[in-house]
C-alpha cells in the first residue's frame, strides 16, 4: 500500500511500508517516487484513512521515517497541513511518542552495587532522563542521568538521543523492578538481579559474536531462556545487526529492538567487531554503556570467581584510526593484568573475550587463518603490543573469540603447538591458554566453513548455528559447553577447564615460528 505520508514529511513523496516486515519486527523497506498531490476526492477519505492507520504504525514502532526532511509541501507553502491538524485533535500532540523510551539495555557499571540503564529516544524531551525503580514497587527510588545527542554518518544525518543513568547502592543479589524516561514518556517495566556479593557465587552465562537481525537463529532460544531465568549476563563478542551503521542506522534500530527482550532484564556485555568500524566505531560508542572511561572499546570487571576483560581486537586493523589506540589498550592490560594476579587467591579465573581470534582453521582468508595473526603478534614486522605472550606471562585461563560464523575450540595452545595437561586429560593443568571461538549465533552472512583439511591444535569444529554456555562450578573447575540450534538446542561440545593453581605459563625459550609441531604426542588423543 502506497500513501503520502505529510506527518513523516517526505518532501513531494510517496511512502512505501512493507506491512510484513512491520509485523516480524525489522527495519520498514522504504521506497521513494515523485508524487505531487495525495488524489482526487472521491479517493480522499480511503487515502486520510490509510494515513491515520500508517501514523499509528510509524509512531507504535518508533521509526526514524519523519527525520528525512525538514518541511512538507504544506509548510513550505504557508498552508496549515489538514493531516497533522487532524491527528492533534485526536491525540492532543502526536509528537508525544517520539519521546517513548526504545533500545531499552542494562550493563553493570564500575563497581558490584551499580547498574547502567541505557536508552534511546527519537527527540530530546527536554526534560530530566531518570529511572524508577525498587524491590516491590517503583516509587521507592529514582536515579536522573544523562542525555546526549547522537547523529548517524549517512547523507540523511538522522538523529536520535541516547540516555544514560548509573543506578547506584543497589543491594547485592536483589531483585529490583524499574522503568526508565522522562515526564514526556515512558517506558514498560522491566527487572534485573543486582550483581550478588564476593568471589564464591557461581554465575551462568551465555556467550556468542556476531549475531545480526536478519538470520539472528540462537535470538528466539536467547529471548526465552533469559525470561526463565537461566542466565546471569550475556556477553555479546562483537559483530551486530550487520551493520548498525546501514540504512542511516536503521538497522542498528531494529537490532536494539530485538535484543531488548534480552538487554532490557541481563546486563549485555559486548566489545567492538569489525562491522562496527565506520566512523570510528561510532555506533557502537554512542550505543552501548560499558564499564570504564574508554568508550567501551576495552574495560574489565568481576563476576563470581572470575576476572571478565574485554578487548577490542580492532585496533589492531584499523590503523587508520591511530596506533596510539592499540598501545593505551596495551599497557592498560598489563596493569589489569598484574592486579588480577594479586588478587587471585580471592578470584582465580581470568577470561579475556575479543571479536578477531589468534587461531582459526576456516577455510577462508581471514587473519586468524595466517601463521602471524595481528591480534596474536603485534604489528607487522616489529612484533610489537601483540597479546600471546602476555596472556601467557599473566596466566589467563580462557580467551573467548568470535569473527568467524562457527564454533571451534582449541587445544592448549601457545605458537601453533598444543600444551596439553596430558593425554588423557589435557585441560587439567594445562601448559598454555585455551581458546574458544564462538561465533555462530545467526547473521545474513550466514556459515563460515571448515576445509576437509584440519591443523593439529583443533581440538573440535562446527560450523552449526548456536550460542556457548559458561559456568565456573568453583575455583579450580570451569565448565563450558555449545548449544546447536541446527539440532534443536543438543549441546553438541562440552569440556571442563580444570586449574588447580592459578599463575603465568612458562614461555618456552625456543620457538619455531616457521612450522607447526605438538608436544606430548598429543596426535594420538585426536
């Protein structure tokens, strides 16, 4: 159905609305052609009709459709516009649901009794951004926060306007209801579980990368299992919506209104991915609310027993951003580091979770697939900042990797050469961090393929659509396992990481870098 839209203001245009991508919950397919009147009398009541019903669509789904120009025809004539005189008579000022809360998503904040609640909205209210919220009912506490304009890069400039507020002294493991806007709207209500007290609780999370809002396969299994109460966080290991930044942000829209049913009730932890490079990931920075004063490019915190960092794997390809990014991540890593060493008595497990692996066997042309990936060795040549050696002097027990669409977990590894504990059991003590790749969760550019071929340190590989499970059961053994959505949520790998004393691994003096071996004859466990 075709009608001129004059309240989304589309300059001398017809708006064209895919009904049934409306109802699924993506992005509107707009198409735009040269029409200078709305019809002839007879039509005129049919056509007020379809523009009443198209204005209750637009506002009910938030879309950015009356940001493309700044007057209707009616305007730039002088002439009252009949349309938008209309509506305000019945909704007094239709304008009211651009302030509607939307993209509602929670972080923890910078220490245990906070957590970030983050937002959107298509205008500015003008009015203090707060939210409401307690144990048994909203008005027991209010939290204000912050406003900031965010302008998406395309040629149409859209904007909308991100909200921000930090939820303070909450109580460790309470329950707590909220909403979040302001005077001029509303949100629904949603809930969330302050982040329980000390080092011996033992959280549960779910772990996936690149997950887009077209193809998002492990999103419906997510959305349920988050209601039901199995996870206490998610992170989310780069790559969304594919790509936030399209369609002049439309996209990054609907993603957010598809992970709300997730973000809006579990803190969702996420890094940077290669698909939020444009504008210097400026999507992703205006977006998301993480932990630390990096932009949420790269920041660390604690969960139970285990030391979480979060890296940004991209400055390492993005050079055109700056080195200056790759070693203020660098030397800031290895002060987190070395204070996590001295506090290991009370938190032993450190994961490291970034978007570009140092290892993969897919058989693509990606870096992970070189002998001397960036992320692995540093930059080029010089070798310098890369992350290996250090996750191998500071003992990080597990690095969580996405980028490629599958599933693929690694032996002990350190250069190419598998570490093993032992034969028989090679993740009990072993000699060298393991890796995990897990980026398989759904998105329009579907699998990332194996070769017949397989290197020595693959332990197992999938290229099945699904999402990882972590849980520490205590200090000394983690378990994590892969959920197929091919096969109807089987958990088709699983192993358990046993450490029984937390340090650094020792580095081997002489390494070949020009081939690749194993040690402990560790073909014959493959």
């Amino acid at each position: 159905t075709k009608v001129y839209c004059t309240l989304c203001r589309q300059d001398d245009s017809i708006l064209s609305i895919s009904l049934a991508k409306v109802r699924d919950g993506r992005k509107n397919q707009t198409g735009l052609e040269n029409k200078g009147r709305m019809g002839t009398n007879k039509t005129g009541s049919i056509v007020l009709l379809l523009v009443l019903l198209e204005i209750c669509i637009c506002q009910i789904l938030d879309n950015n459709i009356n940001t493309m120009s700044e007057y209707s025809p009616y305007e730039r004539q002088g002439l009252p516009n009949p349309v938008e005189e209309l509506v305000k008579d019945f909704t007094g000022n239709y304008k009211l649901v651009r302030y509607q809360p939307r993209h509602i998503h929670i972080a923890y904040g910078s220490s245990p009794t906070e957590m970030v609640i983050t937002w959107s909205t298509l205008q500015n209210p003008n009015k203090t951004s707060y939210v409401e919220f307690g144990t048994k009912h909203l008005a027991e506490r209010s939290q204000n926060g912050s406003v900031t304009e965010f302008q998406e890069q395309s040629s149409l400039r859209l904007k909308q306007y991100i909200h921000r507020v930090v939820l303070t002294q909450l109580i460790p493991g309470q329950t707590y209801l909220y909403h979040c806007g302001s005077d001029m709207g509303w949100s629904e209500i949603f809930y969330f579980t302050a982040m329980r007290e000390g080092a011996d609780w033992l959280p549960h999370l779910a772990i996936y990368g690149d997950l887009g809002n077209v193809n998002a396969v492990s999103l419906v299994r997510l959305q349920r299992e988050t209601h039901l109460g199995v996870y206490d966080a998610i992170i989310h290991v780069g790559d969304f919506a594919y790509d936030m930044n399209s369609e002049s942000g439309l996209v990054g829209d609907a993603f957010m209104d598809q992970i709300q049913p997730i973000a809006g009730y579990l803190p969702y932890m996420v890094c940077p991915g290669n698909h939020e490079w444009s504008g210097n990931f400026h999507q992703y920075k205006n977006r998301f609310t993480m932990p630390g004063n990096e932009n949420s490019m790269f920041y660390s915190w604690n969960m139970g027993p285990i030391h979480f960092i979060s890296l940004s794997t991209e400055f390492y390809y993005f050079l055109q951003y700056g080195i200056a990014p790759v070693i203020r991540q660098y030397e800031w890593l290895e002060k987190d580091l070395e204070e996590a060493n001295r506090t290991r008595a009370e938190r032993p497990w450190i994961i490291t979770y970034g978007h570009r692996p140092m290892y993969c066997s897919n058989d693509d042309r990606d870096d992970c697939t070189k002998h001397e990936t960036l992320v692995r060795v540093g930059i080029p040549y010089f070798h310098w900042y890369g992350l290996e050696d250090m996750f191998m002097k500071y003992g990080v027990d597990l690095s969580i990797w996405a980028h490629e669409h599958s599933y693929e977990r690694l032996w002990p590894t350190y250069n190419h050469k598998v570490y093993n504990g032992s034969l028989a059991e090679p993740y009990r003590n072993p000699k060298a961090l393991t890796h995990v790749t897990t980026g398989s969760a759904g998105c329009s550019e579907k699998h990332d393929p194996f070769p017949e071929t397989r290197p020595e340190w693959t332990a197992y590989r999938s290229t099945d659509y699904g999402f990882s499970r972590l849980k520490p059961l205590n200090n000394t053994h983690l378990y994590f396992e892969q959920l197929s959505e091919d096969q109807d949520g089987k958990i088709i790998d699983s192993f358990y990481l046993i450490r029984e004393k937390h340090e650094g691994y020792e580095i081997p003096k002489a390494i070949a870098t020009n081939n690749i071996d194993i040690h402990d004859s560790v073909e014959n466990s493959l």
